[in-house]
C-alpha cells in the first residue's frame, strides 16, 4: 500500500558509504568458466564487472566496512547508534544475525541489532523501516545497512545467474532532521504467490541442508530472468507513479532515481515508460553487477561522493526482486 509519510520529525541521511571486496571478476574471466560471451552479458545485462569476497570473509565484514564510513561522515561515535538493521539475504550464519555480528563488531555497545530479508528490496525497506524510529522520536541514530555476499549462493556452473551477480555493501546513518528532509511517500509490496522466481530451495525450515539438496545444487539461487525481467520493468514503473501521485509530486521534479541495479535494460525500461531523461537515472551496474540488498546505498554513496546530490533535492529510491517484493520511496534531501 502506498502512504503519505507523517513528516512531524524530519528524519535525514546523515552519513553514508560503501565497500566491495578486492577481488574483480570481470566478463572474460566470466567467459573462461561458463558458456558465455563478453558481447552477450554487455549487451542483455550492461555489466562489464562484479567483485567477489575472498575464502573467510562474512558479510558482516563488508558492513563493517560501509558501516564506518557512514558513522564517520555523519559526525558521531559508533557508541552512538542506537538501533542496526541489515537488509541481506546471506547473513554470516543462518543463526544469529549478521545485525549483531556488526554491532559487535564496531563496537555499538548501546545498539540493538536485527536483519531484514526482503531480497534486492531490501534497503527501501530497511530505509522506511529505520525511518519509523526516527519519525516518532525513539531514536537518534539508525544504521541501515544493504550487504549481500550473493556469491556466496551462486552457481558458477550456471551461466543464467553468475554472470549478474556480485558482492558488496552500503551503509547509511539516519538522524532526526529539523528541516524538511525525508520521506515524503513510500510504498513497500509484496506479491508472494511468485515466491519462487527467485528462490533457494533448500537450507530452510521446509527443505534443510542435506546430502540430496548438496547433490541438486538447491542451496544456491534459482531465477526465472524473463518473469523477473518483466515485473521488474512493469512493477516498478506502476509503483513509482502511484508513489509520485501519493506524494503529489509531478515526476520531472525528481531530481534523481535511484533504481535497483539488477540490469541496465531495466532501467531502460523504465526510463523508456516513464519518459525519465536517461541523465536523472544514476547507474553503475557497469562496474557492480547486481549486488542485491548494498545496490541502492552503493549507488547513493557514490552520488553523494561526486557531489551530485544538493540539499532539499528530490531522490526517488526503488528497490524490486525475490518475494517477489518491491520498495519504492521519495526522499527530499
Ligand atoms: O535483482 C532482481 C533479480 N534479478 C533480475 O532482475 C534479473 C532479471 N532478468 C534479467 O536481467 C534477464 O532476464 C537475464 C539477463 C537474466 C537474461 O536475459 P534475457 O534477455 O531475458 O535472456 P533469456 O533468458 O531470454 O535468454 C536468451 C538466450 C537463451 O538462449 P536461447 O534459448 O535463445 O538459445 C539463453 O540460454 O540467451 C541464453 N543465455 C546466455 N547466453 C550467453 C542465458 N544466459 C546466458 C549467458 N551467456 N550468460
């Protein structure tokens, strides 16, 4: 459902970053493992590169990063955060949570920690979710994290998923804003019934880890690319009119979209649809890959090192993939 953000407590994005591990993987190496081509991949997906995580490195190690980042450039002590949600897929262990691998981590003593799955919509919802605490005075300072280690449930005998896949992990710290920052109007969705156009099959409750799911290769991700293709292209173009009109915002007032990077053709999709100058849609799915959950803070922190990004600019986030779920939100800066 799509709903006005109550905007008593202005609620900011004060600091970010991001971190990918060291290791590129780029198209030719890609095209030494699986029946592909450098032409094919550039052309259906506009990735050229992803990076992996080496042997030993969780994805609270990535947050870890991300997360200092943020905590620095918003001016507060890491002592400071009160609350940690991680929005991944593939936390550390299946028990606990990545959140608290984290708080231990950096040290946030006072904070109280949780994960978030929502797929590759997990940052939009881990935005709003922070957000609420804000808005309604609980808490000061928010770490909302997006990481995912998809290599880590990556077939790279399946050229249908290895190709678009890559690691990484993005982290913002929100604060309460006395000016006009924040959500303006947010939706987050979920249509259940196409739970398996992306799945992992087994090493849950309904199919634990086992010699035959080991033997199947179900523990890593299975896609339906064309049925993602066309709801990520359809959903999100809807959702983001039904957002602007919620918000009363004429959609060549946003300065910025910031959409999941999951392909460049579905952003031009969407761009097409919409009639979004290509300039407004930040990209770099080139130099990524799809990295799930840390797509959008990537994408963020990166404009916001460029110096793109003004105060009391209008950003339109959407996040969409496995549920199937989508979270799209405009944020005044
Ligand atoms: O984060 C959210 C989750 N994921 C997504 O949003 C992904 C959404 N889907 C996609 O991005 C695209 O559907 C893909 C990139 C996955 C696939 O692109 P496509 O244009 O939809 O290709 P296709 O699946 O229709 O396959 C076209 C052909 C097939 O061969 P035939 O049957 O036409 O002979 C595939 O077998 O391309 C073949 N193919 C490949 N060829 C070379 C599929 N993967 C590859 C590959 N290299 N890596």
């Amino acid at each position: 459902m799509t709903i006005q953000a109550n905007n008593n407590l202005g609620v900011k994005i004060a600091g970010c970053g991001f971190f990918v591990p060291e290791r590129k993987l780029n198209n030719l190496d890609l095209e030494k493992m699986v029946d592909t081509s450098d032409e094919w991949i550039l052309q259906r997906t506009g990735i050229k590169e992803r990076y992996l995580a080496a042997e030993g490195v969780g994805s609270s190690d990535l947050a870890v990063h991300s997360s200092l980042q943020a905590i620095k450039s918003a001016g507060i002590r890491n002592e400071d955060v009160d609350l940690i949600i991680v929005a991944t897929v593939t936390p550390d262990y299946p028990v606990p949570s990545c959140a608290n691998l984290l708080q231990d981590k950096i040290g946030a003593t006072r904070a109280g920690a949780f994960d978030l799955n929502a797929g590759c919509s997990g940052f939009a919802y881990g935005l709003m979710t922070g957000s609420q605490f804000i808005i309604n005075g609980s808490y000061k300072n928010v770490l909302v994290v997006g990481v995912d280690l998809l290599s880590r449930i990556t077939d790279f005998t399946d050229r249908n998923t290895c190709v678009l896949l890559g690691d990484g992990a993005g982290s913002v710290i929100l604060q309460r804003d006395e000016g006009e920052s924040g959500p303006l109007a947010f939706t987050l969705g979920s249509d259940g019934g196409k739970y398996d156009n992306i799945i992992v099959p087994a090493g849950g409750s309904l199919h634990p880890a086992s010699i035959t799911s080991l033997e199947n290769k179900s523990h890593y991700v299975r896609m339906d690319g064309r049925a993602v293709f066309e709801f990520a292209v359809n959903k999100t173009a809807k959702v983001i009119q039904e957002v602007l009109q919620q918000a009363a915002i004429d959609i060549e007032h946003i300065d910025y979209f910031l959409l999941h990077q999951a392909n460049l053709r579905i952003l031009e999709g969407v761009s097409r649809k919409l009639k979004i100058p290509w300039s407004k849609i930040l990209v770099n799915i080139d130099r990524y890959g799809n990295t799930s959950a840390a797509s959008l803070p990537i994408l963020l922190t990166e404009a916001v090192n460029e110096g793109k990004i003004k105060k009391g600019q209008l950003l339109l986030f959407a996040g969409f993939g496995a549920g199937l779920s989508w979270g799209v939100t405009i944020w005044r800066w």
